[in-house]
C-alpha cells in the first residue's frame, strides 16, 4: 500500500524512483518533464521537451494519465488537447509569472478596446486567456503564423512584451502589446553578460525570445528552447552562453557532454537567480504523492476547452510541420 510522503517521511532516494516507476505502471500514466523541470525529473520522464511537443505527445498516447511536471498553464493544454485523460501536476502552485500577468478578465476588456485586432496569444497563458484569442503561437512558430497574415491586418500579441517586440522587430510589424513579462528572462544583466562574452570571447551566445532587447542584441542565436538546444549541438563551438532558465543545460550536457555551457549572469554575476521559481516546485516526493493520489488534478470546464481548443488548433492549421505530426483526434469537440 501507497504511503503519501510527507516531511517527516521520506522515502530514500532509490526507493523513491521505484515507486514512481511502480505508481507510473499501475495507473497506465506516462510522465512529461519540460526542459526547465530538475535534472532528476527530467531522467525519470517518458518524454522531455517544450510544453506543446509534450502535450502533443502525449495525446498521442494510450496513457490514461498524464504526469505533467513543468507549470499550470502547460498541464491545462494537456488537458484540452487530451480530454478523456487525467492530468495532474506536482504542486498546483507551479504557476507562471506571464500567465499571472494576464488575468482573463482585464484581458476580456483589453480586447474589447480594440476590435479590428487578430488577437495572437502566446501558449504561457491560461485555458481562459486562450479561450479569448484567435491564434496561439508558440516562440517557436510565432513568427511563421504572423508572417502568413496579411500586411494591413492589425494585430494584439500578448501576454510577453518582450516576445511581441522581438517579433516586430523581425517582421516590420506593428502590433499592440499586452505588457506581460517573464520573471526569470528579465533577470540576466546585460552588464555581467558582456563581461561573460569578453571572458569567453569563442562562445556563442544562445538566448530565449522571452529576453528583454538588451539581451537579446548580444546573442548570437534567439528561439526556443529546443531551437536553443538544437543550435548549440549543431554548432562546431565547445562553448556556450545560455540565456534562459537554466535547467535546459542539463539536456545539453547529456547530449553534448564534451561541450562546455554557461548560464547567462544576474544582476549579481551568477545565474542561480534566474531558475525559475514555479518550475522549482515540482520535486521527486510531490511526483510520487501526485502518482499516488492522482492529485492535484487539472480541470478545465468544456465551454472554456472548446473555446481554447480552437486557436490552438487555428495554430496547427497554419504550422505545416506540427500539422503533420497532429496526435489523434480526441474528446467530442475534435
């Protein structure tokens, strides 16, 4: 029998994998981990990679529950995308800095200021955020969709600024922002980086969209995290400057483990700071207790999933190499 663990009670390391990998078979569940998620997390997951691929994934499979360790917002696409299934997450208060920065009903009324607008959302927001919007992009194909709508056509991106002025700057664009910003890309020094590239003159610097401009300029690659990935594998250096949450090296250590990575620094010389705090919630002990209890578990009510479901889907339409690759159709709404 199951004992949840609590702090007085806990279970030796080996012991616990052992559990989870039990609990993960009995419940027929399968374990997603993103990129940010702990070293630990990720080498216990059946699949890892960013919140869309996972969520895609895992529609795709036979599984009765979804394990999802990363934030709320990702483990809501789960859910949407994958009805029939259970969702959980390790602690329901893995939350997202840009999702709370968007409260669905001051977004409602933002929207209704200007209705000539194509409203693209980016994916780190909530079921209800997305509900409201008419394309969700992702910072991977973001700047695909807003390339294949029409110049005149005008245009609210929300919630990252940071993103949305990224893409304007690629585009020529000129959108409307919701002022929404992620806590840990906001966090690296311009300052302590040029000091970090002046060490280490050879090493490209990688950095997430999500960075401020000031980041951003300095970088020798922006995407996301898997193009991040994928860059710093393909690239011939033996070293790299990585600015965003720290958590994917670990992938890229694996990977490439003769190559040398160095997070981007805060304000205060070092890049511990800029682990994201959320993403930090999830632990070896709350996966098992989850597993366990089957909670807590994401709920998402169906007026709010259909209406998500449609721009998620809008965005698939409009990304030839996701529409390809689109998990079966599932819940009564497909």
């Amino acid at each position: 029998m199951s004992i949840p663990l609590k702090a007085n009670h806990i279970l030796p390391k080996i012991e616990l994998l052992s559990e989870i990998k039990r609990l993960k078979k009995q419940k027929n569940a399968i374990i997603l981990a993103h990129y940010y998620q702990d070293p630990e997390i990720q080498d216990l997951a059946d699949f890892v990679g960013d919140s869309l691929d996972l969520s895609r994934k895992a529609a795709a499979t036979e599984a009765d529950v979804i394990v999802f360790c990363g934030v709320r917002f990702m483990a809501e696409v789960a859910k949407i995308l994958s009805p029939e299934k259970t969702v959980i997450l390790p602690d329901m208060d893995a939350g997202c800095s840009l999702e709370d920065s968007c409260p669905p009903e001051e977004f409602a009324k933002f929207r209704e200021k200007y209705p000539e607008h194509l409203c693209l959302t980016y994916i780190n927001c909530s079921a209800a955020v997305k509900a409201l919007s008419d394309i969700i992009v992702t910072s991977s194909n973001a700047e695909h969709i807003l390339n294949q709508l029409p110049k005149d056509q005008k245009i609210i991106m929300a919630p990252d600024r940071h993103l949305g002025a990224y893409l304007a700057k690629k585009t020529g664009r000129d959108m409307i922002f919701w002022p929404g910003s992620c806590i840990v890309h906001e966090r690296f020094s311009e300052k302590e980086l040029i000091k970090l590239k002046a060490e280490h003159p050879t090493a490209p610097v990688t950095a997430h969209p999500e960075c401020p401009d000031h980041i951003l300029r300095h970088a020798d690659h922006v995407g996301s995290t898997s193009s991040i990935l994928k860059f710093v594998l393909e690239n011939p250096s033996e070293k790299f400057l990585v600015a965003t949450e720290p958590g994917i090296m670990h992938q890229m250590q694996k990977s490439a483990p003769h190559k040398i990575f160095i997070g981007a620094p805060g304000a205060d010389g070092r890049c511990n700071c800029n682990q994201c705090p959320y993403m930090a919630l999830n632990t070896l002990e709350k996966l098992y207790n989850c597993l366990d209890r089957l909670s807590p578990e994401i709920e998402v009510d169906e007026i709010t999933r259909i209406k998500a479901l449609a721009p998620l889907n809008k965005m698939l339409e409009m990304s030839p190499t996701m529409a390809s690759n689109r998990p079966p159709k599932s819940g009564r709404s497909f």
